[in-house]
C-alpha cells in the first residue's frame, strides 16, 4: 500500500465470547468495546451471529444487542457479519433492521450468509443441505422489504419504513463464483478473516475471490469490499502471544477435528493458519503493507476472534489499531460532529 491508497473505513468484530459462563458480563464487555470503539472514531462495528454455543458464549440474537448498541453510541455504525439468513424469516429479519436502523439514525449495515453449523439447522428446523438454496431465496425476500416493497402478502409493507439500503446489504462467501454472484445481486462483498480448507496464505486464496466480485460488479455505485483480519497489537509479540496464542492454538485443533485444517498444528502454524496479525503496531502495519487483498478493500475489520483477551487487553488494542496501525495505513477518524448552538434566551421578566 501506499499514501496514494483511497481511505478505507475502519470497523471491529465481536463474536461475543468471554471466558467462564457469566454471559451478562459478557454481553456487557462486548457493549463496552462498541463504547470504546465509536469514541475512538471506527467507523463500523460488527457482530456474528452465532445459535451453537461458542467458547465462552456467543450471539444468537444481534438485533436487541445492537439496539442497545445504538443508545450508547453515536456515530459508529452497527452491522452483522454475519446474519445466518436461512434460519430467519426474511421480512422480520428486515422489520428487526429496519427498526434498529431508526432508532439508531440510520447508522445499520446487515451482513447475511448461510452459515456453517448443521446443528444450528436441525436446532432451528431448516434443512442444511439446502442452505445455500435458502439464502438465495430468503435474500431476495429481504431485499424487497428492505426497498419497501410488497412482500408476504398483498398490500403489506414492512413498517417502520427502511430508508437507503441499496448499498449497506452484505454477503458472506466462500469462492469466487460465490463473489461473483454477491456481485451480480448488487451486495457488498464480506470475506472471512480465514480461508479454510487451504494450504495458502488466505490473502493469496482470496485476492482472485475480491478480483471476481469486482469484475463481475455492474452497477453505477462503487463496489465494497470488507476484509476482516485478526489483528492484535499489544507491547511486542511476545505479549502479544501470551494474551492470544492458547486461545488461537485451541481453536485450529477444534478446527482439525471438521478437517478445515490438518491435525497436529503447532502454535505458530495455527496462527498462521488464521492469517493472524499481531505484535507491536509497527510489525503489523509492515505486515498488512503485504497483504494482498487490502489494497482493494473499502473496509478493513478488525477482529480478535478466536482469540478471547482480557477485556483491558482487548480495549488496549482497539486503541492501537485505531491510533497506529490503521493510521499508518491511510486510515484516518470521522470528525466528530459538532453539537447543533442552542438559541440564545431572554432572562426571565424582560
């Protein structure tokens, strides 16, 4: 990358994982690091949806949790990355959006994919053999809602009105015909912070994945490219490994056991398997000026994911990547916006 590279947002991922089972403070520190992100200037912050108990918790529900969001934030925008979309009605999904979307002011960007849980199907009575299926169909249903369309029934609309979605509906893939067919229906692309089922680097399994969707994009708007990484600044890399490395380690074994990855992976192996980026600020920025698919990215989010770091550790390292290393690589924070002068008053009895 270079001075010349066009600005891109800047955004943080939760899947909402603490450690032990109290899910209140979870929930909790995972409301904190929005907090903690929209006051350091992010431009998006991004929850995963997730109905299979994760390590530590997860997110079954995302639209109460960014409403809430919502009410303690007030610029960062709020998004899923992703949606399971097969195991949700598409015009209540889009009644849930649509309302956060007001409430919040218009800050909502919705990320949709088909998952990759069987048991998140049977729990949830859809097929998962026929997901990708269901995806397409239920994103074409949520689509309309979201452009206040007919849907479900003659006459119905969804209420409250959706307002300017055509550019903030997201989808997951996992292949360049699957990027190339995201293009083609007019969504922004997501591309996982892995590549899995790859010996490559992911950044080298992905670029041709960015290439397709954006050769295949036709549409008189720019296309948008979002490329989650880990990436976890901390002291140094020796600091650094000790907050994250067990964890990474733990979760490319259980990787292993699905065949994502192969059995009997190392620390360092593990990491790299998760393109992992972390370190001291510097060792990263040097590190994502070589990654391949940023240079095309519009949005670059940031995730600590599989790892689950101390909460101060974790708001430690929003701030690094917020005050060096996404800087460093063109990025810079939103202006805050300026408070509306409140009109001058007479004193009483004048």
């Amino acid at each position: 990358m270079t001075d010349e590279t066009p600005r891109f947002r800047l955004g943080f991922l939760t899947h909402v994982q603490g450690r032990g089972d109290d899910l209140a403070r979870t929930y909790r520190d995972a409301q904190e690091l929005f907090v903690a992100a929209d006051e350091l200037g992010f431009d998006v912050g991004w929850v995963a949806q997730h109905h299979v108990t994760q390590g530590g918790g997860g997110l079954s529900s995302p639209w109460p949790f960014l409403a809430h969001a919502a009410a303690r934030t007030t610029r960062i925008r709020l998004g899923t990355a992703i949606t399971i979309l097969p195991l949700e009605d598409p015009v209540r999904l889009a009644e849930d959006v649509a309302t956060v979307d007001l409430l919040s002011g218009g800050r909502v960007e919705i990320g949709v994919g088909s998952g990759a849980a069987a048991a998140e199907y049977a729990a949830l009575g859809k097929d998962f053999d026929r997901r990708r299926e269901l995806t397409s169909a239920n994103l074409q249903v949520l689509r309309m809602a979201l452009a206040n369309e007919e849907v479900g029934a003659p006459g119905f609309r969804i209420q409250p009105a959706a307002v300017g979605f055509g550019d903030r509906i997201w989808q997951g893939v996992f292949s360049g015909g699957g990027a190339a067919y995201a293009a083609a229906g007019g969504s922004n692309l997501l591309l996982n912070r892995a590549a899995y089922g790859f010996d490559a680097p992911t950044d080298e399994v992905q670029r041709p994945w960015a290439d397709a969707y954006l050769a295949a994009w036709d549409r008189p708007r720019r296309p948008r490219v979002g490329l989650s990484r880990f990436i976890f600044p901390a002291k140094d890399k020796r600091t650094a490994l000790r907050q994250v490395g067990d964890d990474v380690h733990r979760a490319a074994l259980r990787m292993a056991e699905s065949g994502s990855f192969p059995k009997g992976l190392g620390v360092e192996e593990a990491l790299r398997r998760f393109h992992s980026f972390h370190g001291a600020p510097e060792e990263i920025v040097t590190a994502l000026r070589q990654e391949k698919v940023l240079p095309v990215a519009t949005d670059l989010i940031t995730q600590f994911n599989p790892a689950v770091p101390d909460h101060d550790a974790a708001i430690r390292a929003l701030e690094l990547i917020a005050t060096e290393v996404a800087p460093a690589l063109g990025w810079k924070p939103r202006a805050a916006p300026q408070p509306t002068a409140e009109p001058a008053t007479e004193p009483a009895g004048v």
